[in-house]
C-alpha cells in the first residue's frame, strides 16, 4: 500500500501570531509619531498665533506711543492693574493700555474700552517707565495659550518713544 502525501498549503498559527504581533508593533510605532509630531504642530500653530497677537499688540501700542506726547506709567492701582497713559500734544489723554490681574489686556479711549487680548501672563507683563531717558515706555509681553495637557508661551519687549516730547516729563510714576 502507498501512501501518497497531500501536500499542505496554508499559514501554521505560529506564523500567523507573529504577522499579527509584527503588525501590531509597526502600528504603533506609527501611532506614537503621528501623536508626537501632531502635537509638535499643533504647538507651532499655537506659537505663531500668540507671536501674531503679540506683534499686533506691540504694533498698537507703539503707534500710539509715538504719537504721545508724554507716557505715565501707573505701576499698580487699586485693582492691581498695571497702566500706560498716553497723553497727546493738546494735553489730553487719547489711550489708556491696561493689564489686568486677570490676564486681559484693554485699551480705553474715548469711543470705549476694548479688550485687546485675552491671553496675557499678567505676573510676567508689564508696563515699565525708561529710567534712561525719563520719558519712553518699555513694554514686556507674556503671551500664554492652554492646550489640552500644557501651555504654550512667547515672550517679547519693546521700549517706546514719544515723538512729541521736548523734555523728559519728569511727573509720571514708576
């Protein structure tokens, strides 16, 4: 009697088990780029919309800080607000930039007040008067945006020249 061999084709389980396992891995190697760099750009979306606000910002205030003919810096007032008051040639005041405590940022003129930005690091921002000269402005911006597990952050600074100005107004606050 002869025996005929079938031949047998076909994936043993073990061969399957290791295609299952090597998939497996592969994916989430891919997976865990995907996530890294997916949250890298979403970091850099998130940093340039913050260095797009702060330019705007330092924009605004610096037009009118040109336009000054004198800067009073307000360190702290009653609500622990940190102020810029920009007083024009004729000797009123034309704006008023405000940090809040709150982390806003606010011009006042007098068509109202509106808040400029939402996202200011009122602990590290500031209005500060130029011990140098007497009468510019240095501005120092925080800029902070929330993401779903941490924070993004730009810093800048600027100092600021009245245009107007003859001599250093020698009245306004640190």
């Amino acid at each position: 009697m002869q025996r005929t061999r079938r031949s047998q084709t076909g994936f043993t389980l073990t061969e399957m088990l290791a295609v299952v396992l090597m998939i497996s891995v592969m994916g989430g190697v891919i997976f865990a780029v995907f996530v890294t760099n997916w949250e890298a750009l979403e970091d850099q979306i998130v940093r340039s919309d913050l260095w797009h606000e702060a330019n705007e910002i330092v924009d605004a205030v610096t037009a009118d800080g040109r336009a000054a003919k004198s800067i009073q810096v307000e360190a702290s007032n009653a609500q622990g607000d940190n102020t810029a008051v920009f007083t024009g040639i004729n000797g009123e005041v034309f704006a008023t930039y405000r940090i809040t405590l709150d982390g806003r940022l606010l011009v006042e003129r007098a068509a109202g007040s509106r808040t400029i930005s939402d996202k200011v690091d009122a602990a590290n921002s500031a209005f500060v008067r130029d011990d140098d000269t007497g009468r510019g402005l240095r501005l120092m911006l925080t800029l902070t945006d929330d993401l779903l597990r941490r924070s993004v952050s730009i810093n800048t600074a600027t100092e600021i020249f009245p245009r107007n100005a003859n001599s250093p107004d020698t009245g306004a606050a640190n």
